[in-house]
C-alpha cells in the first residue's frame, strides 16, 4: 500500500525521514509518496485533506482535527528552539515590555503563515497586534531588511543567521512561551488521517520512530546526502544545529511531557477562540 506523506526540506525533518524514504529501514509492503514543501503550503494542504501523513505546525492542530490524529513520533518539540521576533537596529533600543508592545501594535509584522505555531506564539506574547502580514517564512528577514515592515517572525535555520544580516532580536517568543506556560514549545508534529486504520497508522508511527533512531545511530558524525541534498547552501554547522535543535527525545516519542505541551497549546488556541471547545481524548494516535 502506498500513502502520501509530506514534510520541509528543512534539516531536521530530511534527518528524521531519511531513513523511512530512502528504505534504510525495513518498510514491509508500506510505500510512500514523498512531498517536499514549507510548512505554510504544509499546513494548507492539512486544512484540505490532501496528504495521508504530513507533518504540520502545532499552531494549525486545531483546525485539522476533524480529518487528522496526531502521531507520537517525527515531531519537533524542546527548549530554547522557538520563533525569534527580530527588526532592524533602533535608533533607540527599547527598554522596556511596554514601549515594545506598543511599537508592535503600531507598526506591520510579518509572519510565517497564519496557521503556525509562530503565529500562535506571537499572539501570546502580542495580542493587541493587529497589524500582520503572513508570508513564506524564508521571506521574512527581506521584508524587514527592505523596511516592508517594522519586525518579522523567523523560524528554522534563519535564527542562527539573522545576525549576519544586520538584524537583531527583540524577543524570544519560545521563551516567552516557557516562562508563561512553564512547558516545552511545540512546533511541529505528524498528523495522519483518520480514515487509515489505526493499525496502519499505528505501523506508520513506529516507523518513523525506528527512522529517528537510525538516524542517530548512522548519521551522528556524518549528515546523511539526503540532508545535505535539501539544505539550501546551508553550512553544514547550520544544518548540525538546526538538527541538535529540532530533533530530541520528543521525536522518538512525544511522551507525558510532549502530551502536556500539546495540551496547553489547544488551551492557549481555545483562549484566543472562545467558540471553540476541542475533545482532548481525540487529539492522540493510540
């Protein structure tokens, strides 16, 4: 049987699937479909149905669940590995929390996609900002850096060069996170439909899991071609921190403690959106 599955040409997710697409493990009669696209075109395509397995933002969760569980594997949960809010050097740094808030509320943001965990986490730390603009989250520092907009949001491999661009970080949104919630922040995670049967899917799960494990195993020296294949004329110190970043025990197996991160994140979703109310027995595979 053959399934579509989905996920970036980021590193961490080429790390964690190399594994599972290139049949370094064994597949059985399980085949896939491989799609490589950003997260934003990702999360699109979960609000359509379209992939059998995809990996998604935490933040667009809600609005899939009708059509998707979540899987306990190939997820990217941690600490310290949130979205960064970033600008161009002031004139005058600001100095305090509230002449910050203020700036954001007055001036154009960009962001990776509306339905992103960025988002979601922005609009913890801001939520009076009402001027925002979503785009494809490699087009966010060029926004800022041509003054298109006051700040932008960036995610992935940008925050570790966004310095080298001239530009520098107001906040660290997944540390605001933390403290406020006192959970690791999730970010991104593998749905897949609940149409296939919770066999099949639990079969799925376990094959990322053994595809993670490889990869740690294997490629703990040296990055898999299948990473570097996509990296994007990344470094490959880049891509090693990027990969020690986004892939940890949580991508083995989301656990009590990736559960809870989840939990609280429907719970920041249900604040922001009173109307909805989300069963939280059917969030999870098995």
């Amino acid at each position: 049987m053959t399934y579509t599955l989905g996920f970036s040409p980021c590193p961490n997710d080429t790390f964690i699937f190399d594994a599972l697409v290139n049949k370094k493990i064994d597949t059985g009669e399980m085949e896939f479909d491989v799609v490589l696209e950003d997260v934003q075109t990702l999360n699109q395509w979960a609000i359509e149905g379209k992939l059998d397995f995809s990996k998604i933002s935490y933040g667009v969760l809600p609005l899939v669940l009708e059509q998707y569980v979540l899987l306990s594997s190939g997820g990217a949960l941690g600490k310290g590995v949130g979205p960064l809010l970033i600008s161009l050097p002031a004139e005058k740094e600001e100095t305090s929390s509230t002449a910050l808030a203020d700036s954001i509320k007055n001036n154009l943001v960009v962001i990776p996609g509306k339905n992103t965990t960025a988002h979601l986490l922005f609009s913890l730390a801001f939520p009076e900002a009402q001027n925002k603009q979503f785009r494809v989250f490699n087009e966010i520092e060029d926004a800022v850096l041509n003054k298109e907009a006051y700040a932008g949001v960036i995610i992935h491999e940008n925050r570790f060069t966004y310095h080298l661009k001239g530009l520098y970080k107001l906040m660290d949104l997944g540390e605001y996170w933390e403290t406020v919630t006192g959970v690791p922040i999730p970010l991104g995670g593998i749905v897949g439909k609940r149409s296939i049967d919770a066999v099949t899917i639990q079969k799925v799960d376990e094959l990322i899991r053994q595809s993670v494990a490889y990869a740690y195993k294997h490629h703990h020296k040296e990055l898999a071609d299948y990473v570097k294949q996509h990296a994007q004329e990344m470094s490959e110190e880049v891509m090693r921190q990027h990969i020690n970043l986004y892939v940890n025990d949580y991508s083995l197996n989301l656990g009590e403690g990736g559960r809870n991160a989840v939990l609280k994140l429907i719970d920041v979703y249900e604040q922001q959106q009173p109307s909805v109310n989300i069963n939280r027995q059917a969030i999870f595979a098995g």
